[in-house]
C-alpha cells in the first residue's frame, strides 16, 4: 500500500471515526484490544514507505499493539501519550486539503487523532489510577 493524499485523508478520517466510537462504547479503559485492529489496519501503510518518519510510526504502532496485548498498561499509556504528542505537533505543519469531509484538512485531522491518542491515555491512566 502506498500512502497518497486522498488515502490518506480517508483513512485518517475513518481513524478517528474508529477510535471516537471505541472510547465512546464505554469498555476501552477495562478492555483495550478494540486498537489491534485500528493499529492493523495503519502498519501496511507506515512500513512500506521510504520516510523514516513512517517506518518510525510503524514501529511504535507495533510495539503499542504488543503492549496491548501483552497488558502492559504503564508502557501502552506513555507511548498513546507519545504518539498523540507527536501527531499534534506534526498537525501544525500539514495545511492540506483533501476530501469531502467536514474538516478535509490533513493538518485538522491529524490534530483531531492526537487528541483521540492523549484521550486513550487518559482514560487508561484514570482505568489504572482507579484500580489501585
């Protein structure tokens, strides 16, 4: 798979759709095996590329998958942390526009993944605070 604009767009878009519906079924913080398949569906598209900004972002996906599924939380909370981080801060220098959607600008939609990602830390963080 090769990474255009337009592909892209969608994909970030259909992303935070995914990611939006999965904190708002309530059972993320118990449970959060729902980003294996969001996390799936991203590598293909990262690893392939020729950016090591991408292959990096690949990496990370893929070690956060593990921690996932291995239910290491402390590491799986920095790392959403991180990369929610790093999406914003890369949002900010993508001006864009591509698709139909309500707000088609890569930058707004990568900004609006790194909010959904420093969400998904918090609501492990809180998920484990309460725990203890």
């Amino acid at each position: 798979m090769t990474l255009t604009s337009a592909n892209l767009s969608d994909h970030l878009y259909s992303t935070n759709l995914a990611l939006s519906d999965l904190f708002n079924n309530h059972t993320f913080a118990h449970d959060p095996s729902g980003l294996v398949p969001i996390i799936d569906s991203w590598v293909p598209y990262l690893q392939n590329s020729t950016s090591s900004v991408t292959t990096t972002a690949a990496e990370a996906l893929s070690q956060l998958k593990e921690y996932v599924q291995t239910g290491d939380r402390a590491n799986a909370i920095t790392l959403l942390q991180r990369l929610g981080e790093q999406a914003s801060k890369s949002a900010a220098n993508v001006h864009e526009i591509v698709g139909n959607h309500l707000h088609n600008g890569l930058g707004d939609q990568m900004r609006h993944l790194g909010q959904l990602l420093i969400m998904a830390s918090g609501n492990l963080k809180g998920y484990v605070g309460s725990r203890v």
